[in-house]
C-alpha cells in the first residue's frame, strides 16, 4: 500500500502510480536542471568577460585616459562603437542564457542584440559607401590619426553583426534557427582565430583575407 500513490498532476485521478516512479522522476527532474546550470556558467562567464572588458573600454574613452597609461592605451585599440556593442552583446546573451528568463527580459535581449546590429551595419555600410556620415565619433572623439576616425574595423563589425544575428537567431523555435546560430558562431571563431594567428606570428596578410 505505501508503494502506490493514487494520484498524480501527469496522470489521471485514481490512476495508481509507484513511489518510486515519483521519486525517480524528481530525481532526473534534478539532474537535468544542474545540468542546464552547469551549461549556462560557461556562456555566463563568458558574457560577464566581455561585459567588464567592454566598460573598461568605454570608461577609457569616455575620461579620455589615452596619455594617463599603457593599459589605457591599449584598452582604446578597441573602438567606443565596437565596446558598446559587444556590451549590448553580453547583457543579451546574460539574460537570453537563463532558462527562466521573462518574456519581457526576452524582448528586451532581442532589442539589444538589434542595436548591436544596427552599430555594426553602420560601419558596413560607410566602408561599402567610402563616406562617413559622422557617426563614429559621435560617442566619443578620436582625435588619434586615423583614416576613419572612431570606426571600428571591417572585420570587427563584421563578427559582432554575426554574433548579434545569432543571439536573435537563439530566440526563435524554428527548426532551422538553432543550426544557424551555430554556423554563425562557427564562422566567427575562424574569423577571430585567423586574426589571432596574424598578430602571433606577425603575418599582416591574414589580415587582409
């Protein structure tokens, strides 16, 4: 009599069901729970990399702290327009990594990871123009010597357009979303490796692939 319950929520009444099918149903519930989380740490942390890189960026910019020290300096290699984005970029995949995130939390990683876009396709479309349209300063002043001052680079645009389409493309349910987000990613880790190599080696040409 203690081995059987007479009613469950997934069944119907006076169905009996074993005790332990109820407990071992908890129990996979729990596993596979810890298992997302373990899942999400990583993309968590990664975000949360980006994300304090990114302010610090921005913060250089902002106090214009070129001339105060190296770090500094190197902080502003990167662009204001390309740090805001990729911190659009965290804070979207920050929220669109919680399996419990709100509908509402939702839209609101959707409309960030479309700012990002925006910022990108900006870039893009001046390259592919050859005109500026005074936009890419418009954050912060780059008085350094530059071609395009304040714009970031065509490759870097480029990446964060892809990984802002990803993100948008891992909110929708259809059958064929998942797969390119994936081939998204990809393409952005061949992107970001090939430029890797060249500043290892020195190879300036990869850069021009």
């Amino acid at each position: 009599m203690l081995g059987y319950l007479t009613y469950s929520p997934r069944q119907q009444p006076g169905v009996p069901i074993k005790l332990s099918d109820c407990v071992n149903a908890m129990n996979d519930h729990n596993r596979m729970h810890a298992h997302r989380q373990r899942n999400a740490m990583f993309p968590m942390a990664c975000a949360g990399i980006v994300a304090v890189l990114a302010m610090a960026v921005l913060a250089a910019w902002l106090l214009r702290l070129d001339g105060v020290d190296a770090v500094y300096r190197l902080l502003m290699a990167m662009k204001a327009n390309a740090a805001l984005a990729l911190l659009l970029l965290a804070a979207s995949l920050s929220v669109l990594t919680r399996r419990d995130a709100h509908p509402a939390g939702v839209r609101l990683a959707q409309a960030m990871a479309l700012g990002a876009a925006l910022i990108a396709a900006a870039a893009l479309g001046e390259y592919l123009l050859g005109s500026a349209s005074g936009i890419d300063p418009l954050l912060a002043p780059d008085r350094r010597a530059s071609a395009w001052p304040g714009r970031m680079a065509p490759l870097t645009a480029t990446c964060i357009a892809a990984l802002a389409c990803a993100l948008l493309c891992a909110t929708h349910r259809g059958d064929r979303a998942p797969a390119l987000a994936q081939l998204l990613d990809l393409s952005i880790v061949g992107a970001s490796a090939v430029t890797l190599l060249a500043y290892l080696y020195h190879a300036p040409g990869l850069l021009r692939i």
